[in-house]
C-alpha cells in the first residue's frame, strides 16, 4: 500500500469515497463535487490536505487533513477529519499508515498535535485508532453563524 498526496487525477475517486462515505453516515444530501476538492485540496496552499492509499486495485483509502491551531499556545495542530479505508482493507493498517503518514504531514507544517474524531456507534474504528491517541473532553460547546 502506497500513501501519498491525492493528484488531480484521483479526485474522481476520492469524490466518489466521500459520497459513498456520507451516505453510509445518512449525509444523502452532500453538496461536494469534483470542482470543491479541486478548489480545495490541489494547489501550492491547499485548504484541505487530503491523503490516498493506492494499491495495484486503485484507491482503497483516503485522509482529509484540516489545519488547527491553539493561538494561546502558540502551537499548530492536523485535524484528521475525514478518513475512510475500503471495507475490505480494514484492520489491516492501512487506517494505521494514513495516520502516521498525517503526522509526518503535520510534523512538516511545524505541528505539535492530531486530533481525530470518530462517529459514536463506530467501535472498531474508537478501538483500531487507539494508536496513541487520548481521548479529549475540551471542547466545550460550539456555535455556528451562517455567512452565505
């Protein structure tokens, strides 16, 4: 398995991964399209850092890496905030490889921290993703404003 940078010729199957993905999640109504990851994920200063697994099948898995940062602190940090291995390929290492492949990134861009979140009912993926990660209960609330 090979992790790299996504290439303008993987958006159409990494698009079709996020779909496949928000459908699984009930997310029917997503609006992302082949020109927003192209907007966002391909240029010298991307908005979205995303990362594929690539075997001799193709895509089998791909990470959206976001950037964060505690300005308090002065420190940067990666939020994984999308990830999906095909099912096949799961609890093999490949969700393992993407996640440490994400810190060589964030390492590289001067950051301290990872941060990963994972939908309640998904166990095996709390369990398989224990790779050092600890749980983290400060968050606080969050509000939204819609600008658009």
């Amino acid at each position: 398995m090979q992790i790299r940078p996504m290439r303008v010729d993987d958006i159409p199957a990494v698009h079709a991964i996020i779909l496949a993905l928000g459908a699984h999640h009930g997310d029917l109504d997503a609006d992302v399209t082949a020109e927003t990851i192209m907007r966002d994920g391909i240029g010298p200063h991307p908005w979205i850092r995303f990362l594929v697994a690539e075997d001799t099948d193709g895509l089998q898995a791909y990470a959206a890496l976001l950037p964060l940062a505690k300005i308090v602190d002065g420190i940067r940090g990666i939020d994984i905030n999308h990830m999906y291995v095909a099912e096949g390929l799961r609890g093999r290492g490949v969700g393992r490889q993407l996640v440490d492949t994400a810190a060589n990134v964030g390492r590289a861009l001067g950051c301290t921290y990872l941060f990963i979140g994972k939908a309640p009912d998904n166990i095996v993926a709390q369990d398989a993703l224990a790779c050092g990660f600890a749980r983290w209960a400060d968050g606080g609330p969050r509000f939204r404003l819609s600008i658009s």
